[in-house]
C-alpha cells in the first residue's frame, strides 16, 4: 500500500487556487471602476429616470406617488417648456456657428507666420482659461449701465443713458451671445489650428506651381484636413452649449420675462426653485435624450475617424 506524501498532494490543489486567481484579476483590476460607475453615473441616471414618473413636489407633498405619464403629459401643454426648448435650440445654432466661423477665421490667420504670432495666440487663447464666474463678472462689468460700453454707445447717440444692454427685450440675446462667444471663439480655433499644423507646406506649394488660387487650396488641401475636427469641436460645442447654466443664469438669470431661458436653465428653476423634483426630471429625461442622440453621432464620427487612421 502506497501512501502519497502531504506536500504532493498540496500542489494540484496550490495549481488550482493559482488559476482560479488568474481568472478574477481582471476583475479585481475593474472592480474599482466598476463601483464607482455605478455610484457615479447609473445611480443618478436611474434616480431621474425613477423621479419622472412620481408626482414629487416640496410644495406639494399631499400628491406625492406614482405619476406614470403624467409629467410628460404635462411637458406636452406646458408653453415654458416649449419656449425653453425653442430658444435652447436658436442658442445651439447660432452660438456654435457664429463660433465656428471665428475660430476658424482665428486659425488661419495665427497659422500664418507673422512678427508677434506668439503674442497673438497668447491673445487669442486667453479667454478659454478664464473661469466661468471670472468671464461672467467680465461681461457685467461690460454691460453696467453706467460704466460699461452702454454709457459710451449713449454718448455717441446710440441708445439712451441707463438702459442695461442685458435687459432690453431687442438686445438681451445678442448680448450673451457675445459674451458666450467670447469664450467658445478659442476652443473652435485651437483644435483647428492643432491639425492646421500637420498639413505639409509642400501641398500648398505644389498648388501655386499649379496656379491654384487662396479659395481652391482652402478647398482641396486645407478644408479635407480639418474636416474631422471641425466636425467633431461642433459637436461637442453643441453638447456644451445645450447645457450652458452657468453664464445665461449669472448674466439674465433666464429673463427678461424668460426670453434667454434654456431647458436646463428651466430645469434647474423647476427643481430647485420650484422644488418639484418629479417634473424637473421629466424634463431632465428629455434633455437626457436629446444629448444622448448628439453623443452617438460624436462617437460614430470618432470611431469612424479611428478607423480611417
């Protein structure tokens, strides 16, 4: 009779442990991210998506309980909600390509070789490291009644003393318009100049040899290689000007009479004004999907761009 020693034994079952370890350290290595997707993104989501449908209101609490529809119902005849909608729209459009136009502008000139280029891009990309309330306290100061540059346009007839730009019903938007694109000017002229930068010399030389004029080059060589970025910086600029707060609520606070009110500015007012957490998610789910659809669309151009490579 063969009797197997205790160390012999111990080395398939130490082989075992070892593959099994093998097996979950990948899932050690994920685990971490994994925990923290799930506190930092699915639970929020889920909880808007859970609010939407209950009646939950501060000011309210006798209806509080499951609304199913109820609230997109209510989104459906609520005129605030369409008028923020509308206007979030016309901001996107002419924010994103009043930007676009000067930044691209902003590129091809600071591309160029000229004395002072260093100072002029400092220049130009300046406004993009300035914080949100910084910017917002700039454009105040700009648009005080009595300092600001309303003053001088009253001095030289233009306009009447003491009429904030940031109040009149005519004037009101195209003043934060100016003041948003202020900021979104550099970050339309950066990624372009980025990949302005990789286009070979020799291409443009080729083309004067060729008598190609400063339109023609700007289509056959320059446009095709800033395509992609410039494709992929409007998007996420419209992404960020959907969601833009910060400076239509510090400079108007929505007004005058809702006239500069976005969605999410009328989310927020919804919500933590009016303290009806139920249709402020509704309202939160729409916008949810509206930027989810602009998200696939980057990451379909992103990976098609990845592929091209």
């Amino acid at each position: 009779m063969s009797v197997i020693a205790p160390h012999r034994a111990a080395k398939p079952l130490q082989r075992k442990n070892n593959a099994r370890l093998r097996r979950l350290y990948p899932y050690f290595l994920i685990g971490p991210a994994a925990v923290l997707t799930l506190v930092f993104l699915v639970y929020p989501v889920g909880s808007v998506f859970y609010y939407s449908l209950q009646h939950s209101n501060v000011t309210q609490p006798w209806n509080d309980g499951f609304a199913g529809q109820d609230n997109f119902v209510a989104m459906g005849a609520d005129p605030l909600f369409w008028r923020s909608l509308t206007f979030t729209l016309q901001w996107v459009v002419v924010e994103v390509g009043l930007q676009f136009i000067f930044g691209l502008a902003l590129a091809l000139l600071i591309n160029k070789t000229f004395i002072g280029r260093a100072l002029a891009r400092s220049l130009v990309f300046s406004p993009w490291a300035v914080s949100g309330i910084l910017t917002t306290t700039i454009w105040i100061l700009i648009y005080n009644p009595s300092t600001g540059i309303g003053r001088y346009l009253a001095d030289i007839g233009i306009g009447e003393y003491g009429v904030s730009l940031l109040s009149g019903s005519g004037t009101t938007f195209w003043a934060v318009v100016l003041a948003e694109m202020w900021k979104g000017i550099p970050f339309f002229a950066i990624l372009i100049l980025a990949d302005l930068q990789s286009v070979s010399l020799e291409l443009y030389e080729s083309a004067d040899v060729d008598g190609a004029g400063t339109l023609r080059k700007f289509l056959s060589i320059t446009w095709p290689h800033i395509r992609q970025a410039v494709v992929i910086a409007t998007l996420l600029r419209a992404v960020w000007e959907f969601n833009n707060v910060d400076l239509l609520y510090t400079l108007t606070g929505g007004g005058p009479a809702g006239a500069t009110t976005t969605l999410p500015l009328y989310v927020a007012q919804t919500a933590i004004h009016d303290r009806d957490f139920g249709y402020g998610s509704a309202l939160t789910v729409v916008a949810f999907m509206i930027l989810t659809f602009f998200s696939l669309v980057y990451l379909r151009i992103t990976k098609s761009k990845e592929d091209d490579k």
